[in-house]
C-alpha cells in the first residue's frame, strides 16, 4: 500500500496560506478602522470646539487689541497667532467650529425628523398621496440650491437663525427622497406584510416597523449631510449671507483672511484646514458606514 502524503502543502514563493478565519479578523478589523478613524476625528472636533474654548487658556474670540494685530503663529498667549483685528485665530478658529457644527447638527436634525416622515408617509401610503408628494419634492429639488439659498439669506437678512432656516429648506426634500426609497424597500419585507395582515394599524406600523428600519439608512445620509451643510454654511458666510460679524465662522474667517492674504497668508490656512479636515471626516465617517450597511 503506498504510504500517505501527510507533508504540508507546498506554498507559491514561500509564503503560507492565510487561514479563511485570519482573511475574515483582518477584513473586519479593517473595516472597523475606517468607521473609528473618521469617528475618532469628528469626535475630537466636537470636544475642541464646544470644550477647548473653556478648558484652554486663550481669549476670547472678539475685542482683541490691535496693537496686537496679525501676530505669527507662536507668540506668546497666541498659538496660532492673532488676524488683521487684533483677534487670537485659536480662539476664533474653535468657536467658529461650534458655530458650524451646530448650524449643521440643527439642519440636519431637522431633515431627519420632518424629511424621515414625510419620506416614510410618502413610500407607506403609495398611489395618489405618494404621486403628489413627490411631485411636490421633485419641485423643490429641481430649483438651483446655492442660488435659492442667497436669496433665502437676502430676503431673511444675515444671522445663524436665517442660515438655518435656509439651509433646512433643502434638507427635507433631500432625506424625504431616501425615505421613501428605502420605505419601499421595507414594504416588501415578509414581516411587514405580515403586520399589515395581522390588522395593525398604520401609525403603529410606521413607528414599530418602518421607522426604525430606515432609521440606520437615514443615520449614514445625515453624516453626509453635516459636511454638505457645513460647506453650504461656509459659503454663505463667506458671500457675507450667513453667520454674520463679530461671530467668527470659518466661512467669514477666509473672507476677512483674503483681504490680508499676502501679508498674512496664514490666516487664509487655518480656517481652510479646519473646513477641509472636517468635511473629509464626516463624508468618510458615512461612506464607511454605508459601506459596513451595505455588506451586511
């Protein structure tokens, strides 16, 4: 009887094979790392801008001296310096973040809410009511956005109450969009049809069965939105329709800083960075769990 083979398998360049169950831990350890990164980031940002500002030892962001004015990064009391007013960029740059996040948080906020239910009503309900109702959406979406969004902030006059009102009136139609579609995905769902079968009552159905099934779907969009909504913020601010002076944000903060750009280039790179790091956190931190969503 010819004697058995029990050697190890021959490996290509001498390299062993990876486990199945090894290829499956780095898989989701990764996919792990690219939701705690971003989520790492955006939760550094909140404890900077709504803490930093009481915990660090710096000014206030307004009635700075100007014999100070346009001081470099590193003077003593200023670690990023201070801008053409005398005001520390630190300061300014933290809470112009809280004005951001929280413009963002409010607008979005309320999309979930009003758009989520109207979105949710539209799939449930179907036929004529759902006709309508998008028809009406699709109105208000094909409107150019950024040119609707400075007249809204002519008309309404420039403060934080109207650049919220103005950016949430673009919010609804876009999340009643997703509501609905992943609504009526839902409605296909064998559960679903069996607690329309069972006599429960629509609202019931709505709040036990289709909100929370849509809720995550909704949950990814919003970290979309908050960078969609910050970019919208900034622009505003910058075309001085939005969060006006003294307040800082970091929209009105470039637009002060280009009018010093070639003395003081820096005060242009600050609120720049600040912009850029926490839009490319907020849109990784939805894409990735979208992503994480969609594989499951």
């Amino acid at each position: 009887m010819a004697a058995t083979d029990t050697s190890a398998p021959e490996t290509t360049a001498g390299v062993a094979p990876v486990a199945p169950d090894a290829r499956v831990k780095r898989s989701r350890l990764r996919r792990r790392l690219l939701i705690w990164i971003p989520a790492g980031m955006v939760a550094l940002l909140f404890v900077a801008c709504f803490a930093g500002p009481a915990v660090l030892p710096i000014p206030r962001p307004v009635g700075g001296d100007v014999l100070e004015s346009a001081l470099p990064p590193g003077s003593p009391g200023h670690l990023l310096g201070t801008d053409v007013n005398g005001n520390d960029v630190l300061s300014r740059l933290l809470h112009g973040g809280r004005s951001s996040l929280v413009v963002a948080i409010v607008v979005n906020a309320v999309g979930l809410l009003v758009g989520g239910v109207v979105g949710a009503l539209s799939g449930y309900l179907g036929g004529r009511a759902d006709s309508i109702i998008m028809r009406v959406l699709d109105v208000l979406i094909a409107f150019p956005s950024l040119v609707i969004l400075i007249v809204l902030a002519q008309v309404l006059g420039a403060s934080i109450s109207s650049t919220i009102l103005a950016l949430t009136a673009f919010s609804i139609p876009a999340v009643s969009r997703i509501a609905r579609g992943a609504t009526l995905h839902v409605m296909s769902m064998p559960f679903l049809q069996a607690a329309e079968l069972s006599g429960s009552p629509g609202w019931r159905i709505l709040l036990r069965h289709v909100i929370p099934n849509i809720a995550p779907q909704l949950t990814t969009y919003a970290m979309l939105g908050m960078g969609l909504v910050i970019v919208a913020e900034g622009a505003l601010s910058f075309l001085g329709l939005g969060i006006p002076q003294p307040r800082p944000s970091w929209g009105n903060m470039i637009y002060d800083a280009q009018q010093s750009l070639s003395a003081a280039p820096l005060l242009v790179l600050w609120p720049t960075l600040a912009l850029l790091v926490t839009v490319l956190s907020f849109n990784l931190l939805g894409e990735n769990l979208r992503s994480e969503a969609s594989s499951r």
